[in-house]
C-alpha cells in the first residue's frame, strides 16, 4: 500500500480514486492510445480482440465476449438461455436494478428473493421457498465482491433444473473451490463500469460461457445479429464494445490481482479496528472475497455518514432502495412484507471507502471516523 504523508491525507478521503489507476497504466497506454486512432479501431477491432484473449485465460473460460456494458451482457446471456414470456426467474431483491432488467427485457417475470444476513447475497433457503411451475433460472448475484453460497445453489440448480446465470459485476477474481465466478453456471456475466475493481475508461461489459455455439450466437447477437456482412439472422442490438475500452482493460488487467491485494488489505485493517464496535462488520462466508465495497450495518448510519461527511470522509450506500420497493416496479405482484433482510439492508448499510492505492493515513482516518463516532454516541 502507498504510505504518503500525514499533510496530504488531511484532504478529502474519496470513496474512491480512479486518477490513481490512470496515472499506472498512463505511459504504457498511451502509445498503444496513439494506434489505436491511427488505426480507427474505435468499435470492436483488434484491441477488444486481445481484450477477449486475455480475460478469457485470466478467468478460465473457453469463450470470453466482450460488450459495451454489464445490462447488455445480462440481457444477451438471458436471450442465450432460451429464457423469454412464460418463464420465471429467480432474482435477489439486495442487488442493483440492472439485474433485474436483464429478466424484464425478454419478457419473462422476474421473482425476487430474500437475501441471507451473513453475505447479503441471495438466500437459497429462501430461494427453494420460492420455486414454482415456470421458474426455469437464477441469477446469484455475487454481492459486494463476495461469492453467493454456490454450492447450494449448484445443488438447487441440479434438482429443479434451473439455468444458472451468474451475476459476477461486483467479484471479477473472485473464485469458488478454485473455480472463477462466472464459470459456475451456464453463463457469467461481468461489469467494467469505471469504478468495478476492473473498470473501463467508460463503460463495458463481459459475457462468458463454455458452449461454443451459445457464445457463436453472443458474438453475433452483440453485433447487430449480422451472420455476414449485412445479413442479420435475427432481431439483433448494438452491444460492440469501444477498441478504446478493451485496450484500457487489457492493461488494467495485468494489475488486477494486485489491486484486488489491496483491496484485502485494506478490508483486513477494517475489520481489525471495527471488531468489539456496535456495528455489523462484514466478512467473508463463501471462501473467496475481493472487496469491491465494504458495508457497515448501523441502525445509525445516518447519523454515521453526517458524522463521516463532517470528517471529509466520502461513503455510499448500495443499496438503499431494494428492487421489491422502486416505484418503476410496482405494477409487479410483489409481497413486499416477505424480505426482511434486503429491507434492513436498505435501512442501514453504508459503504466506506475502498481502492487500491488508498494511502495508510487514509484508512486510518476512515477508521478514526468510525471509532470517534461510536465513542461519542
């Protein structure tokens, strides 16, 4: 981790910095930047094809498919699955409304669950509670960073035939029993929104899966669904990815398993200070963690993030509306009294800040802010 001095950390504590990830990989880029336009490979073209390359082998996954966004890599993984009208999908009611997107696109009907208090993923006990005629597949969202608990839903999945379509926006390098996230089910689907432990210079997305012809058709629905040059087979959509996003990625790439260290560290020092307060601390309960948030549980939280933002010390809350209760929702049919714990998580989670490149006098900042208001209330 960078030690700076005491004087700089005295500013504003960021919930996060990307300036500092640019100015890594700025002198590398830049030449390769300088192609690039040269080139005119701004949609697709060889960078997003080294792109594919590389994260297909850092994942372990036959068939990488890059797109402009996570939303489109969800919806295309949900049109791959032969899910449509009639079919049911089981959703986490804790997660962000891209998820559920994916499911309302193709017409199918999307069925929340509760989320388990432990990793506030998507509860399988809940999950087996809710499965009816029609549901035909999950999305386990691996929340926070933190994988979803897969070997029951790998279990659940086999028993009632469920298509599994992970959700892995929040957990690229994370792994389960040495398995990358993603490569569990059927299809995994990544963000590289800008502030994702690997974001893009804007947006873009990711999907993987190991049968060829699903990702055959992935390749060729994110591209206006063209079989040749202007043949289009079926309805199509314009998910390219920009040349200029796989090219930052790429490089990016190549320090993710640092960053993600980082990223532990800090969450390690967290947990230590915070331990013995009267605040929910979060862990790791699925084997593998890599800490793209790290969210306190306070039935105070809003009287800790004025306390904080008094401090200079950014935070965020993820997620404060659940899905069960956003107004665009409510022509659902939705029991809104059977999610407890997404409702609590609503109520008190707050998001401190973490990155990698986040200084020592930083962290302990953030962590003198958290004690100081705990001692004083």
């Amino acid at each position: 981790m960078t030690i700076q001095s005491r004087n700089a950390d005295l500013k504003r504590v960021p919930f996060s910095d990307l300036a500092l990830q640019w100015r890594e990989i700025e002198t590398d880029v830049m030449p390769e930047l300088k192609a690039l336009f040269e080139a005119s490979a701004f949609s697709l073209g060889p960078w997003v094809d080294r792109f594919e390359e590389e994260i297909a082998a850092y994942i372990g996954t036959p068939h990488a498919i890059a797109v402009n966004s996570g939303t489109s890599a969800l919806h295309l993984a949900m049109i791959a699955a032969g899910i449509g009208p009639g079919d049911k999908v089981l959703v986490p009611a804790n997660t962000f409304i891209a998820t559920l997107w994916a499911v309302l696109y193709v017409g199918a009907e999307p069925i929340l669950c509760d989320v388990d208090r432990a990793s506030w993923c998507i509860d399988p006990t809940d999950v087996e509670r809710r499965i009816t005629k029609g549901v035909k597949a999950i999305i386990p969202v691996h929340l926070y960073g933190q994988p979803a608990d897969m070997d029951r839903i790998l279990a659940l999945a086999a028993r009632h035939s469920l298509i599994i379509i992970e959700d892995v926006a929040q957990a690229i390098a994370a792994r389960h029993r040495g398995k990358s996230l993603g490569t569990l089910g059927r299809f995994g689907c990544y963000s590289f929104y800008p502030g994702k432990n690997l974001g893009a210079a804007g947006e873009g997305g990711l999907v993987v899966a190991e049968a060829a012809d699903a990702a055959r058709r992935i390749r060729c629905l994110r591209h206006h669904a063209q079989t040749e040059r202007y043949v289009h087979g079926e309805l199509g959509f314009n998910y390219r990815m920009d040349g200029i996003q796989g090219l930052i990625l790429s490089h990016k790439l190549k320090r993710l398993d640092r960053w993600t260290e980082e990223r532990r560290l800090v969450a390690e020092r967290y947990r230590a200070a915070f331990a013995g307060l009267p605040v929910e601390v979060p862990r790791a309960v699925n084997g593998d963690h890599v800490w793209h948030l790290f969210v306190l549980h306070s039935p105070e939280r809003e009287r800790l993030r004025a306390h904080l933002t008094a401090l200079n010390i950014d935070t965020g809350l993820h997620y404060p509306v659940p899905l069960h209760r956003q107004p665009c929702f409510a022509q659902l049919a939705i029991d809104r009294t059977t999610f407890p714990n997404a409702d609590r998580n609503a109520r008190e989670c707050l998001s401190l800040p973490i990155y990698a490149g986040m200084t020592s006098g930083q962290v302990e900042r953030v962590i003198d802010g958290v004690r100081s208001f705990f001692s004083r209330h």
